[in-house]
C-alpha cells in the first residue's frame, strides 16, 4: 500500500528539485547551442542561463525568480494501492504545494481571476492542476512535477486537412515570430506540437510534449520523428536566438503527439517551454521505497496505443 504520507514527502521533495535543479539533457543541449552560437550577444545569453544553472544549485534557489504554475502528472499503476484513494492523493498534492510555495519559496503566482485574491500558497480552485494516466500491471504511482510558465508561448489554430504539413509548418513558424521575437517564451524554448483530438486533448497534449519529454527524444513513428528533428533545425534557423536577441540557437527541441481527430479537421496546438525546464519524476513503489529520476516516460506505449487492446 502506497502511503498518504509518502505521497506527501515525495511531492514536497519533487517542487524542490523541480524548481532549482536543471535536468541534465536541457543543460547539455545549451552547452552545445553555445559552441555553436555565431552570433556573440546571443552566445553571452547562453553563458548567463548557463551560470544562472549553476547558481541556483549553490545558492538552493528556484532558477527563474518566476515559478511559474506548479502542477503534477501522476501515472498510476493498474495494481497500485493507494491510502485514502484518489481523493487523499489530491489533497496531498495540494498539500505539498502549499508547504513548498512557503518553503523554498515559490512565487504564489495563482490568483482569482476576477477577484485576484490570492492564498499565497499556489492553491485554489483547479490550482494546482493534477492530470492521470494509467499503466498496465504495474503497482507503482509515477509523480511528475512541472513548473511551467501561464503567460506566453502558447496557442492553437484549425487547420483542414488539405493544409497539411505546410500548414502546420506556417502555424510552427508564424509562432516562433510571435513569441521569439521579443523574447516572450524565454527561448531557448523545447516547443511541443499537439495534432489532432478535440481542441481540448490537442492542447493538453502540446503541453504534455513540451514538458514531459526529454531534449533528443523522438516519436517512435518514423515520419512524425522525421518532422520532429526537421522542424528543430528550422526552428533554429528563422534568425532567432536567445532571448530575441538575433541568433541561431532558439529551439531546444521540437516534440510532436498525435490523436485522431474528426476527419473534417487537423487541430494543432503549439506550446513553448522555456529554458527554466522545471520538471522531476519519482516513482513510489508498493514498499513506500521512492526512485528519482529526470526522464518522466509519460508517453508509453500504453498511452499512445491505437487499438481497442
Ligand atoms: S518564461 Fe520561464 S524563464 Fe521566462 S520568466 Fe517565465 S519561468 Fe522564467
């Protein structure tokens, strides 16, 4: 049985580790971007995300003063045992975000949207947002946090079919000099596309593919991998580098997923994530034993399966 007070500790440590620590696979592609940066104001950005990293880790504070909106995505295994059930397991999490948004301190970004009162805790309704999915014959829960930006670097268009890939590589690029330009998303930015589903599930997937996917990772459908790694490069270069300031080093990682969608339509929804890649995995096992990791392996083959089975 996985215990309320586990969950409790593990998402506490989770918002911590999320907020300061910079996962290893975005830290490498910056170095990398900065080797090969031409342009020299662009290359000095680079070098100051790339200090800021390290500060954040010695000084034991959250890496981008603003925090964000703290949310979990738990993955739930089909023989896990849960104390209290889902509803304990909620209160947990809300707990923990309270507790870290006064401990580490996160910035108590949520508000009433017409009131604008604030709880400062991060807390309130639909706050902090928790999303589920399930795995077959596993008894362990996945917790995943992510601290991600609420302002820019996000939208979404109707396409039709006959567009096609065209039309979404105009939509990609008609994005990247929407935000890039005045450095609205924080660039240097891993950009998750959603295609297809209902407008919401298309969204909610770009989301997913910008957050919980790892720098270098690829959809295992050839073509869509194709189109991953071909929109990267021309991500990189449209002339944007970090910042908006003029450069060849904006795009981190292109990251595409897929739903099917109604045949009159191809939805597609674009999300930024910028360079203060706040996200922690941990796995709780049935022994109350916990794993830590950077990779959250939201998109399993489970998840992604195409037939009935
Ligand atoms: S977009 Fe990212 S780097 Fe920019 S202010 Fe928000 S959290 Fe910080």
């Amino acid at each position: 049985m996985i215990k309320a007070d586990t969950i409790l500790q593990t998402a506490r440590e989770l918002n911590v580790k999320a907020a300061i620590e910079i996962p290893r696979d975005v830290e490498k592609e910056i170095e990398r971007m900065k080797e090969k940066e031409t342009h020299e104001l662009s290359r000095y950005v680079l070098i100051k995300i790339l200090e800021n990293y390290k500060a954040a880790i010695k000084d034991n504070r959250p890496m981008c003063a603003d925090t964000g909106l703290p949310r979990y995505y738990a993955k739930i295994g089909n023989e896990a045992k849960i104390e209290g059930g889902m509803v304990l397991l909620e209160k947990m999490l809300r707990r923990a975000t309270a507790d870290t948004t006064n401990g580490i301190p996160l910035r108590p970004n949520r508000v009433h949207p017409f009131s604008r009162k604030d709880y400062n805790n991060n807390v309130g309704i639909h706050a902090p947002t928790v999303d589920y999915s399930f795995e077959p014959e596993a008894d362990w829960l996945d917790l995943t946090v992510v601290h991600k930006g609420g302002l820019f670097g996000a939208d979404y268009r109707m396409l039709f079919p006959a567009d096609g890939i065209g039309g979404l590589k105009r939509f990609f690029l008609d994005c990247l000099a929407e935000f890039l330009r005045r450095g609205m998303s924080c660039q240097p930015v891993v950009i998750g596309i959603g295609v297809g589903g209902t407008k919401d599930v298309c969204v909610r997937l770009a989301k997913e593919a910008a957050c919980l996917r790892m720098v270098g990772d690829r959809n295992p459908d050839p073509q869509i991998a194709a189109l991953e790694t071909e929109l990267t490069a021309l991500g990189n270069k449209a002339g944007f580098g970090p910042m908006g300031f003029p450069g060849n080093s904006a795009v981190l990682d292109v990251h595409i997923e897929v739903a099917y969608a109604h045949t009159g339509g191809m939805p597609v929804s674009i999300q930024h994530f910028c360079y203060a890649q706040r996200r922690k995995t941990a796995r709780v096992f049935s022994d109350n034993t916990v794993s830590w990791r950077e990779d959250p392996m939201w998109f399993t083959q489970y998840y992604r399966r195409d037939t009935i089975e």
